[in-house]
C-alpha cells in the first residue's frame, strides 16, 4: 500500500552500517522526511560517518540506549515520530558465542521497549531490521521464504528470532502496524572490519593473513547494502502491517571463493587465506526466496556481486584513515 511519507522518522542505530546507508537515502529520495537517529554509539557505531549531514534541519542525532525506557521516552515525546526504523542489534555471530548477554538485553529487551514505546505514542509504522539467520541453515538445494520455521543456530540468531515474534506478538496483539525485513549478508560502506568482506579487505592491504572458518565451504548470498537500504525504503512506502520481507540476491558462492575474488581485486595472492578452526555451530548455507518482496514491493536488487566488491573495495582504499580507525576499536575492544 502507498504510504504518505511526510513524516518524522525515528532511526535507531542509524550510526551503525546499515543506518549509515539509509539515512542519507531516505533524505534524498524525500524531502518532506525529518529523522531523528538514535544510537548509543558502542563500538560499531560512528556518528562521523553522517558528519555531513550535521548541516541539514531535518537530520538530528541523539545519544542513547534502546534499553533505557526512559531516554526512548524521553526522545519519543520530543520527536513525535510517525515511523521508526528499527537498526539498533549487538549483531555479531562470534561475539554471541563468547557472551551472549549483551545480545539479549540489545536485541530482545531494546526492541520490547521500543515496541512499547511506539505503542503508547501512536506510530503509524513500525519496521523492524531482522536478519535470514533466524531460519537456521540449509542443505545443498532450496530457500527460505517468509513461512519458513524459525530455527536459529547461535545465540546472535535467536535473540534476533526473539525479538521478530515481539513484533509479530505486538501486531496480533496490540494492532500495531509493524513490518520485518530480513536480508541475506550484507556488505559495502562503513561495515565494521569485523565482519568477512571488510575484515579481509583490512587484512589483505597490509599482507596479513586473511582468516577463513574450516574449509570455507559455507554458502551466503550477498546483497549490497544500497540494494539491502532501497528494499526497506519500499517496505516503507509500499509494504503491508504484520507482512515479514526477505530481501536477497542470487549472488550465492561459498566464502572460500568469496575471498578468492577478494584476494584478486586487491593484487594478493591466495596465499593469504588463513584457515582457522571453524565457528561452533556454524551455519553450512543461506538462501532467501524474495518473491514477496518482487510482488508487493516491486524491488529487486541492482547492484551484481562483481560490481558491488569493486565498489566495495575502492570505497575502502578511498577511506583507509576511517578503516584504520576502526580497526583500533576492534583491538580495543570497543
């Protein structure tokens, strides 16, 4: 359905990857849109990556905690947000494996509160960014569509299966109008170097060794983050209250070869891959049937894989002071 998109939106972890994408999208393609983007700036998250939006009377940031029920109060009432736009995740696999604690107060308790929140403020759409690894892992053949059991795999995955039945809960419950988007791996600017694509692009610059689970047979498909941040844009405009969309490509290949296309765009030989022990529980392969979102939402993904990591890794040779200072935060632990 087409909604009026005239409205102040309220942004949470908009200094994170994703959000950093989409907020800059939204305020192009819609004038008429004011965002309030909330983020508690943990390590993952930089309020420099919309430092030029710092200039703009409809882009505001916020310091805070989706956790505090008081600081989402208090920036619900000072706002008034017709939509939220929800990012804000300890969104980690391995992190989730190590302490799984933070990933359940973020990503379960955040998002109760924020479903509370909009409940008692009367926010016309609520839309919730969830992740293809709350369905659990394939075999060889097939994909998940949207009717797909969940069946999470790790800690990370089940605190986000957590809190996509809150939302639904809040739907049939409370008649709040809520959407869930759930993408396949996502890559492109400003993703933390802890993740694959980043973490070996930082790696292979200063020829150190990339590290690659097990025997690297695993299988994503990857969908660059303008294609990942224009699906949830259309679910905004054009989706249906309680509906759930996958967003995903066809760009499926098992990580080792991933990094082999890395290695190659970068001028580093294969030499460079490291196996290292493979993660516990770790999930063989992803596939999303995004068929919903083609229908209903008339999206597709633009951007094919080869383009997208040449973009990818030209973004990040152009922006090396902003990689290396992110790498600091992860030796840090920050």
């Amino acid at each position: 359905m087409s909604r009026d998109m005239s409205q102040r939106w309220l942004v949470t972890g908009g200094a994170g990857f994703i959000g950093s994408n989409f907020i800059p999208l939204v305020l192009a393609e819609h004038p008429e849109v004011a965002i309030l983007n909330f983020d508690a700036l943990t390590y993952s998250g930089r309020r420099e990556n919309l430092g030029g939006l710092e200039s703009d009377p409809r882009y505001r940031f916020q310091q805070g905690d989706i956790t505090a029920a008081d600081q989402v109060e208090a920036a619900m009432a000072a706002h008034r947000p017709q939509v939220v736009v929800h990012f804000a995740a300890e969104s980690h696999v391995d992190r989730s494996i190590q302490e799984a604690a933070p990933f359940v107060r973020t990503n379960v308790l955040g998002t109760q509160v924020l479903l509370d929140a909009a409940r008692r403020h009367g926010v016309s759409c609520f839309l919730h960014v969830s992740t293809d690894e709350v369905y659990g892992s394939l075999g060889t053949v097939g994909r998940f569509d949207e009717d797909s059991p969940l069946a999470p795999n790790s800690p990370y995955a089940a605190s986000k299966a957590a809190s996509d039945l809150l939302v639904r809960a809040a739907v049939r419950t409370h008649g709040l109008a809520a959407i869930v988007i759930r993408a396949s791996n996502t890559y492109g600017p400003y993703q933390f170097p802890e993740k694959l694509i980043p973490l070996a692009i930082a790696h292979a610059e200063c020829g150190e060794p990339v590290p690659l689970y097990g025997t690297g047979d695993n299988v994503r498909t990857w969908l660059h983050v303008d294609d990942h941040c224009r699906g949830i844009l259309a679910a905004l405009e054009r989706g249906s209250s309680g509906a759930i969309y996958n967003l995903g490509s066809d760009d499926e290949l098992a990580n080792r070869e991933l990094l082999g296309r890395l290695l190659g765009l970068l001028g580093q030989p294969l030499s460079l891959i490291q196996p290292v022990p493979d993660r516990p529980g770790h999930d063989h392969r992803y596939a999303l049937d995004c068929g919903r979102a083609r229908r209903e939402l008339a999206w597709a993904p633009r951007i094919a894989l080869e383009a997208g990591l040449h973009q990818t890794v030209a973004w990040y040779h152009q922006h090396r002071p902003w990689l290396q200072a992110m790498r600091g935060r992860e030796a840090r632990g920050r």
